[in-house]
C-alpha cells in the first residue's frame, strides 16, 4: 500500500474498511485503464470515539459492462439488479449501503454535481428499502469522500475513511493542515511531523492489563502525547510487582494497579484524559469501552482478555497490540527457551482464534469468578518468572510498531506480521498469522465488521 499523507483524526460520521478489503477494492477501482469503476461496501454500525462509525463488512464488486454500465444521465453507473439485490442485503441483515466510484488525481476528491443528482434521485428510495442509513463514497488512491443519508431524514459529510494495517491510514476529501504543537514535543515532531504529533494527540488508546508489560505502556503512551487512555485491570499491586512497575512504591502495595498507572500518566501528561476501569475485560463498562478506541494493548495473559480483545477488532475493527512474555520452567528447575513476542492483531487479517491462541477450556474456566476459577484448576498455579528487561524489550517494540503505524511511518504499510523474539539466542523473526478464510470472527461468514448489528 503506498505511502499515504498523515491525517489526523475527524470528528463526525466516518467508515473503516480492512486491510484486505481495502486491497481488493483498491485492485479494483484504480487501474491503468483511465476509467471509472464500482462497487456497493455493506456496512455495520457502531460508535466510535469521535463520533459514529460504519464498518465495512462485505464488498461487492461490479462487474464492468454487466453491473457497471454507461449511464443515462453520468458516465457510469451500478445497474438497477445490482443496486436491488445489494439493498435487499443491506435491509435482510440491517447492513449500511454504501455505493462506490472512483474518480482522478490524488489528494483531494468530491462528488461531480452529475454525482449529487443521482444521489437525490436514488437514496430517499434506497433508505426506505433498508431502513439503515445509505450512501455514497467517492475515491482516489489518496483521498475519500462520503455522502450519507440517514434514517431520520438527515444527510451528513463522511469525516474519513480509515484503514487499519501496518500503517493506520485517514482518508479525507483533503489532505489536513497541520498547526505548530506544544513546544514540548518539539522533538518527536520532528521525526513525525506536527501532523503526527496531532494525530497522537487525538487518539484513544486501551492498555488492558497494568502489570509489567502495562506499566511500560502506560509511561510510553503518555510522553508520546496520545491524548487519552483507558486503563483496564482488576488486580491490586503486591510486593512481587514493585520490581518490574514502571515508578512504583512501596506504598501501592494494596492498592489497585490502577492507581500507579494514573499517577504515572498523569507525571507525564498532567492534561491526559484517563478513563479508568478496575474491572476484569469482560465486565460490560470494560468491553463498550474498547469498542470506542483507535487502538488496543492486550498486556493480559488470561484467554478471556484474549477473547474480549479479538472480538474488538474483528467485530468492531480496531486495531490492538498483543504483547507477551514466556519464560518455561523445567521440571529440574532450569529454564526453558524465553519467547517473547509483539502480534498486531489487524481486522480480518488472521486472529487469535485462527492462530489457536485461545484455549477454550481456560477461556470457560476464566469467564468464572474467582472463587470457581480457583476450583476448577485444582491445582493452584506457579507463578512464572517475570522481568522487567525483558518485559521492555518487546514492550517498546509494540510501541514503536504503534508509533509507525498512527503516524505512516512504516515503509510497507501491507506489512502485518508478528514478531517473535528469543532472547537466548538473540533471535528476531517475523511470523505470518495464520488466516482461516472460514474463521466465525475474521470473515465475513462471521462478525468481522458486525458492530452492534
């Protein structure tokens, strides 16, 4: 995917679209023909943290000569078969409609006035037909713009579309115009620009999980400037944690993690926005919070923190960040090979599930209270070794990851594998998630896209 202009995020209406999608809709519309093409995105709903959200969940390619023609009054248009059965779609499973064309150039793209009649024709039929708000959206390679008609009679400007892969890309009609930041940041703009630092500064980010691996997060988050976190954990510090608690004191033990990662958040960026959860992922405040993030950090080791997080992404697509460390203990008390890994977990681009990295029998065992999770283990668990060198060693490599990805600095940004670390061999590799085309939660069959439909 080519290197795209950084923009900020935008407040109101926008429509993100998977990276794969996005890779077939992009191979279709934007040949070397010097021609118009289309399509029809079926959409779920949700919201967001800026405002409301479409989630592109299917995409439905117009053939040309056959569902895309010559038109009466513009130069091509969807016939009215293909408009017909994409609506009865959007209407059967409570999906948005939205229309697809692309049009020339680069950075900048709107609607022909040829363009806006058609819509005024056809949209009031079309929105009584689903019920669901429809639309259109014309595209460039660089540039996206939206117009969407709503149930209630109302009609609003699509703010952006975005695309979540190695580089988390913002779509507009033009490109944004950055202003001066806070001298404070006055270094990191200069390696992202001020643009970057404002699309830092406008994110939301969830850190579930505030033990050795959150901590660092919370403390990196914060002095790169991202504007506001939300932080999950339900745990109280110990003794055994002050070690590897980015700033911690003796006097936290007892409290709950949280009240470190606050404190620490706010050392850093007294104007932060902080939205704090002393709860387990799957309590109800905990799983709508994430479903209004830009991004997750999955620092949580228990399969449940793993399902909640993978249902996020696919069904709500956001992007999220699974950081990990595994230090196995033999029988004879030595140590086995450490892996340390950083997997981002992009929307339907292969996930936990498809990789077997939720185990079912712990995720039933986990979604139990305390008391019965104990119980039905049997044997009490070992605590695993943990250090906070190690800790760090991936942990700063999944926020640089971030970091490149929020502000386009990844040179592939069609790049998502993971990345495993052995530390006693100092080994670094890329691996290649696994994708199961049937998958009940990356794939179209399933919830990917889904929303709260």
């Amino acid at each position: 995917m080519a290197r795209q202009p950084v923009n900020p995020p935008a407040d109101g209406w926008s429509l993100t679209v998977p990276l794969r999608l996005w890779q077939d809709l992009a191979g279709h519309l934007f040949r070397d023909d010097g021609d118009e093409h289309g399509a029809v995105i079926l959409a779920g709903l949700a919201d967001g943290p800026r405002g409301p959200r479409l989630l592109a969940r299917e995409l439905l390619l117009a053939e040309d000569g056959i569902h895309y023609v010559a038109g009466q009054t513009s130069h091509r248009s969807l016939t009215a078969t293909f408009v017909r059965d994409a609506a009865v779609r959007a209407r059967d499973e409570q999906l948005v409609y939205l229309a697809v064309h692309n049009h020339f150039g680069e950075r900048t793209v709107g609607f022909s006035s040829v363009d806006l009649a058609s819509h005024e024709r056809g949209y009031p039929a079309l929105r009584e037909i689903t019920g669901q708000p429809v639309g259109g959206l014309v595209l460039t390679p660089a540039a996206a713009a939206g117009d969407l008609w709503l149930p209630d009679g109302g009609r609003v400007e699509l703010a952006e579309l975005v695309v979540p892969g190695g580089n988390l890309v913002r779509l507009r009609p033009r490109p944004a115009r950055g202003g001066q930041d806070a001298a404070i940041h006055d270094r990191q703009a200069r390696l992202f620009g001020d643009l970057g630092q404002q699309t830092l500064g406008r994110m939301r980010v969830a850190v579930v999980g505030l033990g050795g691996v959150g901590s660092i997060l919370v403390e990196g988050l914060s002095r790169l400037g991202v504007g506001a976190l939300v932080l999950v954990d339900d745990d109280i510090v110990e003794d055994t944690n002050l070690p590897r608690l980015i700033a911690a004191e003796a006097d936290d033990v007892g409290q709950p993690k949280t009240v470190p990662a606050v404190r620490n958040a706010r050392r850093a960026d007294p104007q932060i926005d902080l939205t704090v959860l002393p709860h387990r992922v799957e309590h109800p405040d905990v799983r709508n919070a994430l479903t209004r993030c830009d991004w997750i950090f999955l620092a949580a080791d228990t399969h449940a923190a793993r399902f909640w997080v993978n249902q996020a992404v696919n069904q709500y697509l956001i992007p999220a960040t699974q950081i990990g460390v595994k230090v196995p203990v033999r029988a004879d008390g030595g140590v086995g090979q450490i892996h340390a890994v950083v997997r981002l977990l992009v929307p339907g681009g292969g996930c936990l599930w498809c990789n077997e990295l939720i185990d079912p029998t712990e995720l039933a065992i986990d979604m139990h209270p305390d008391a019965e999770r104990a119980a039905a283990r049997y044997v009490e668990g070992v605590p695993a070794p943990s250090v906070i060198a190690l800790n760090g060693l991936v942990t700063m490599e999944g926020l640089n990851q971030f970091m490149f990805a929020a502000t386009g600095l990844h040179d592939d940004g069609g790049d998502t594998a993971w990345t495993m670390h052995l530390p006693g061999r100092r080994e670094r590799t890329p691996q290649l998630p696994r994708r199961d085309p049937a998958c009940r939660w990356c794939s179209s069959d399933g919830h990917l896209g889904r929303g709260r439909g």
